[in-house]
C-alpha cells in the first residue's frame, strides 16, 4: 500500500521507497523547462497522499488556477506525458526505458517531491502471524 495507514489496529512494515521525478515529451522540454503555472500536471489519483502533496506543493508556488490532472492508472499517466498532454511527477525507475527510447524527458523545475512510501500492512489485532511473515517477506524482496 502507499503507507502508513495510521490506525492503531494496523501494523505497518515499510518496504522501500521510490523516487519521483518530473518527466515532458521531448518536444515540450525543447522550449525550456515548462511553466508549471500554466501546464497541466499529470499525476496519481486525487485520493492518493502523492496528489495532495503535489497539489499542495503546486498552489504555494503558483496559485490556485495550476492544472492538475489526476489518474488512477500509471501506464495512463505516461502515456498522456509521452503524447505532450501535460508534465508528470512520476517514478523515476519505471522511466528508465522510455527516456532510453525518447519518449521521456526528464527535467528540473528546481525543486522535488516527495518520493512515493508504501507498507506491507495488516491487522495487528487479533495477530495474524501469516500476514505478518508476508510482510517482513515482502520487505526483504523489495529491498534485493
């Protein structure tokens, strides 16, 4: 999950994080790094802590009329930065092949987000040693 969930019934393992850069289509980095003021902002769904982050983030610098663009699906949000709808804060690993291709190119507004935090969770109570396992499971995959 993108974690922690703060409630006291839950126990909350922290698995490795993941770092969020800002990507264009080529074409719109050609101009010089785009106004965040007035390009739309590509980015995770409004219920998500990377969107209120973001958003918050985004009117401090520029008012309230910056453009955000929500979406639920991340392979959606590269594909609408890649056809120059918008910027993107978006993973920088998951990247990697498309700036490889040329279809991405990452640029520095001067400033970064958060990076992206999850959690293998679960109920603490009752103990559920199973989940429990899974989690620290999880966390050692993750980290190799």
């Amino acid at each position: 999950l993108m974690g922690p969930i703060s409630e006291y019934s839950i126990e909350n393992i922290e698995l490795p994080s993941f770092e969020l850069g800002w990507f264009s289509a080529p074409d719109l980095c050609r101009k010089g790094t785009p106004d965040l003021g007035t390009v739309a902002v590509i980015t995770y769904a409004r219920n998500t802590r990377p969107y209120r982050e973001l958003h918050a983030a985004l009117v401090d610098r520029f008012g309230p009329s910056v453009r955000l663009f929500p979406s639920s699906s991340l392979s959606a949000c590269f594909e609408m930065v890649t056809a120059g709808l918008g910027v993107g804060v978006l993973p920088i690993r998951l990247a990697q092949t498309r700036i490889a291709r040329g279809d991405l190119q990452p640029f520095d507004p001067g400033w970064s987000v958060n990076p992206l935090r999850f959690t293998a969770s679960y109920l603490a109570e009752p103990v559920d040693r199973v989940a429990a396992q899974a989690a620290l499971i999880a966390r050692e995959v993750a980290s190799k």
